[in-house]
C-alpha cells in the first residue's frame, strides 16, 4: 500500500472531523460563533450548493454542506427509458466533463453485452474524451481563478474552452452533451477536417498552458491564497474516497489510466501528475500538468486514428447497432432493425457490472443491473464530485472564510454530478 | 486469491471478470474491517442500493413484461421471453472496494435485505461511507444502525417516501402550486 504513496507526510494524523466525517462542529467552547448561510446561490458554489458555515471572527469552526438542489432523478429516469435512449442521461449528470459519463455508461453496456468495438471507435473515445478533460480542467481553472480576482484567467481559459468546444460541434454537431458515443461504437464517423483542426489545437495548448502558468506561478495573490491552504493528506484523501486530481495532489501516484488501462491508454504514452502538497495549489498544478498530458494524448491518438481512415467506427452488430441510414431506403431487414431498436430497444444478458474510469474528477463509475430486458433494472453513477465535495469539512481546518471558497473551488465538485 | 477468512461470508461469485462477495447482513462491519485491515482495500468507491421487488414477476410500476405476463399492447414487451432467477430479498447493498495499491484490485460486497432490516454502518471503517448511506437511505429507506447523522440528503428533509423505490410512483410528486389549491 505505502508504496503508492511517495513523498514526506503533509500532517501528522487526520483531520477528518469526529464523529460525523462530513460535518465540522464547532467547539461549544468556542464564544461568538456566527453562522452563515453560504449559498444556494452564492456565484462561487459551482452550481446550487448550500454550505452552512459556522464563523469564529474570520475562521470557519462549523460547516456542514446541504446538497441536492440540482437532483433530477436521472437515475429513476433511466430505469424507464431503454439501453440505447439511455445515453443522453449520463452526459448531463456531469456536465462539465460530459463526455466521459456517457463513455462510462457505453463500456458498462458492453460489458454486459461483451460487445468488441472497433479500433478506431476505441482510439476516438480516447481523443474525445482527453478534450472533455481539458475542457473540465479549463472551466475549473477559470473560474477557481476567478474566484480568488484573477478574472483574466477567466477570459483567457474560456478562450481555449471554446475552441475545444468547437472540436466538439465539428463531430457531433453540438457543442455540449454530444450523445456521440453509442454502445458498440460511434455515432458517426469522424468528419473531414476534423484532424487538421485538432491538431491546430494541439499546438495551440502548450503555449496556452505556459500563458497561464505564467500569469499565474509567480503571482503573489495566488500563491498566497493557494499555498499550504486546504490540505489534506494521503491518508486522509484515501479514508475520504477521493480519486483523480484531488488524490494525486495529496502524493498518491494513482490515476485508472494507468493501473487499470481501459480502452487503448496502455498503447499511449503519457506521465501521471503527481504533486506532494495536498493544498490548493498543488491541486492547481495537477490540473495543469494533466492538460499537457492530455494534449500529448490527443496528439498521439490523432496519428494513429489517420492511419484508421476507412475502418469501420461501430460494431457490426445489427440485433444493438442501428444500420447505416441509407440501407433504410433499400434493405428489409435494416428498416425492420432500425425499428426494433428504436421502439422496443434491444435487450441485454442479465448481470450486474460496475465500470470506473479515470474521468476528469477522478474515478466515475457505473454500475448496472439488468434483468435480461430492453431497460435498466438499476442504473447507478459513482460520482467524483460526491467524494470530492465529502472532503471539504477536512480541508477546512485553521481555514478562514476566503479560503472557504479556495477549497470548494480546488476540489471541483460540480453540483450536477454531486446530486444527480 | 481467496477471500474465505472474510467474517459471515455466504457466497463468492464470478461474473464478467468480477467478484462479488455474498455477505451475512449482520457481520457487513466486521467483514468490511477485515477486508479494509487484512486485505488492504483501503478506499470505498461506492455503496449502491438495488431495489429487486417485481423481480421476475408481472404487473410491478418500473417492470416491463415477462414471459408470463406479456402485454401485447406494450411494444417494449414483444419478444421477451427469458425470466430473471428470483432473487432471496428484495433489496441489494452492493460496496464496491478499491484497493489503492500497486497490486490494484476490486471486490464487490454484496449484502440483501428484506424492507426495513437495518444494517451495520461501515462510516467507522471507511469515512467516505457516511454520504453514501445517507444517500442509500434518502433513496431506496434502507436504515443503517450507527451511522453519525442519518438524514435525507438528495431529497428534502420533510420528503415522504423513498423515489428510486420500484413501488415510488413516477411523477407522483404533489404539485405545489396548481390552481387546485
């Protein structure tokens, strides 16, 4: 287990609060306590998120977290619709990072359906989903910087988001909740002029990083309000269930990508951020680290999905993958296909499976249930940001309230994940 | 690998390349520690309630057809025919471990449960559990005994009825604001 870990210890024993983990109470000792309602709409919540602060002049010593305003029953709602309508739902759970939610649902149906997919369907979710990566990292790092008066990072970050953005629109005509990968495969092929455009963007982002980097690495506001504030340790984060960023931060050399390579991540080359601080900066730079990284990944995903032109992007499959469209117009069997899918939805063998992968938060998981029918008998998301948001009331130590907004900031829970 | 010293271990079961173990609902604490402390899996990922009722039966809100009770009127029934082995309870608690390690490994701990039967929290061993079983509670009303703050949490607190329930009628929420009031 220890030799996950590498680095000095940043505290000595656990803040995890006692008893409740998730809750900080203040010392009835304490006099003058003012509590404060923080949300549901305070503009640095990252969505609708109430935290009720208990305040000690200006440090927090109570604070509990009041979540659900953004639950929509997405779970409830999937049990009712079939497999293949089921993949718009998980996108919008975690909205931000919308990609890897449908990827997460697609592997877990193939599981069940141990479905083969296509190689060049594999190679695409990768480059897809590293951009939904950099397109999460860069909403957190504009506005966690944002939050702290650093409002050009905000300019400069959307910037670059919109351009991933634009990749997005390129292949599947929307901009957000693509709903482009299908179980078996893809949606559509990949257009003409897509790699040219990305790859534009793959060398446009390096010297984005180092703009970024460069307004922000030696800028004394940040780094004060950053360093050595909200740490959490190794131990702690692990006892926390924290995964992704937050966890790597903390000096735990852990990303799935790596320990439990899924799609193709074992044929790519790629270095794991790992940082030592456990604070808010570190969690920064991890971020930070992890855009190049990802850049690096597309790059490499690009080269190999040039020599994939002409290979098929779905599986062949016709009792799960609808036919191509223009065999509509002149097979039977395709139009009678195309109907039974859509209307009656195409059944999986009955199992239970869960799936994680290392999306942009951490660890997103799937765990399904089927009974052998066209629908879920029970779909579940693990969610990163559930875990992550967990941790607030331990990073909260010796905090004050501006760093209140540091932390939930660096710790890039995102409501709708959180509540589902 | 075996897991057989895993304290009220039931049964240990192998599908699509994971392990599922089987656990006596009353000893879930003392297996859950012995597999955080002799196994090493020293991060929960998840904790999940299932909900089983109607479970290879007709007729159910959330269930839709079986052999038996096929309705041809139903499109999504056409062609079913293949019925669900019925399952021992009605509820599932599934936790799924992680042990984040360099010889990485998971373990699913399955526990089942009639509507109603209190289970053991695990928050002393894994913290990360106390928003997973208040979630677990909100949701499906499995009651976990022990556990620091057992509130609702997605829901609000004066919410009646529990909606990822296969009984919780959809859309049956009251309208709060119709002109019926």
């Amino acid at each position: 287990m220890a030799t996950v870990e590498r680095g000095p210890a940043i505290y000595a024993g656990s803040r995890i609060p006692q008893p409740v983990p998730t809750i900080l109470k203040a010392d009835p000792a304490i006099e003058d306590v003012l509590t404060v309602n923080f949300g549901p709409n305070h503009p640095s919540t990252h969505g609708v998120l109430r935290l009720i602060v208990d305040l000690h002049g200006e440090h927090v010593v109570g604070l509990s977290a009041v979540i659900g305003y953004l639950h929509t029953g997405f779970e409830k709602t999937m049990e009712q619709k079939t497999w293949w309508k089921g993949v718009t739902y998980p996108a919008r759970i975690d909205y931000v990072s919308f990609q890897y939610n449908e990827l997460v649902y697609v592997l877990a149906v193939e599981k069940l359906l141990q479905l083969e997919v296509p190689r060049k369907a594999t190679w695409t979710r990768m480059a897809l989903g590293e951009l939904a990566r950099i397109h999460s990292h860069l909403v957190y790092l504009g506005t966690a910087a944002l939050e702290l008066g650093a409002i050009s990072m905000f300019w400069y970050c959307f910037r670059e988001r919109d351009l991933v953005l634009d990749l997005f629109e390129l292949v599947a005509g929307t901009r957000m909740h693509t709903r482009y990968f299908q179980v078996g495969g893809l949606a559509e092929d990949i257009p003409v002029g897509f790699y040219d455009e990305a790859r534009a963007f793959c060398r446009r982002m390096p010297q984005a990083l180092d703009e970024y980097e460069g307004i922000l690495n030696s800028n004394a506001i940040w780094l004060e309000r950053t360093r050595g504030v909200g740490v959490l340790s190794a131990a702690d984060a692990i006892a926390l269930g924290q995964t992704g960023p937050n966890l790597r931060a903390s000096g735990v050399d852990w990303d799935l990508r790596r320990r439990e390579p899924y799609l193709a991540y074992d044929e790519v080359d790629f270095d794991v951020a790992v940082r030592f601080g456990g604070d808010v900066f570190d969690r920064y730079k991890v971020r930070v680290d992890e855009m190049r990284e990802s850049t690096r990944i597309v790059a490499q995903c690009l080269d190999r999905l040039e020599e994939m032109q002409g290979e098929p992007w779905i599986a062949d499959d016709r009792k799960v993958v609808l036919p191509p469209r223009e065999e509509l117009h002149t097979s039977m069997e395709s139009l009678i296909h195309h109907f039974k899918i859509v209307t009656e939805g195409f059944r999986v063998p009955a199992g239970e499976v869960y799936v994680g992968i290392e999306s942009a938060r951490g660890e997103s998981g799937c765990y399904l249930v089927s009974d052998g029918g066209p629908r879920p008998w029970r779909a579940k998301f693990r969610a990163p940001s559930f875990a992550a948001l967990h941790a607030t009331a331990a990073c909260c130590a010796d905090a004050a309230v501006a760093d209140l907004i540091a932390i939930v900031g660096s710790l890039d829970a995102v409501m709708g994940d959180v509540d589902r | 690998m075996g897991y057989e010293s895993v304290p009220g271990l039931v049964e240990t079961r192998e599908a699509f390349g994971e392990t599922t173990l089987v656990v006596d609902p009353a000893r879930i604490a003392e297996a859950c520690l012995h597999l955080r402390d002799e196994e090493a899996f020293n991060l929960l990922v998840d904790i999940t309630a299932t909900d089983y009722l109607g479970w290879a039966e007709a007729g159910v809100a959330g269930y839709y057809a079986t052999a038996a009770g096929r309705d041809l009127n139903d499109p999504a029934a056409q062609g079913y025919a293949r019925v669900p082995e019925p399952k021992p309870k009605r509820f599932t608690l599934s936790y799924h471990l992680l042990r984040v390690a360099d010889d990485s490994a998971r373990v699913r701990v399955q526990v089942w449960l009639d509507d109603g039967e209190a289970v053991e929290t695990v928050v002393p061993v894994w913290p990360t559990a106390d928003w997973h079983e208040r979630e677990a509670w909100d949701m499906m009303g499995i009651p976990f005994t022990g556990h620091p703050n057992l509130t609702r949490i997605l829901m609000e607190d004066d919410w009646e009825g529990h909606p990822l329930r296969k009984d919780y009628p959809i859309g049956g929420e009251p309208v709060r604001f119709s002109e019926a009031e």
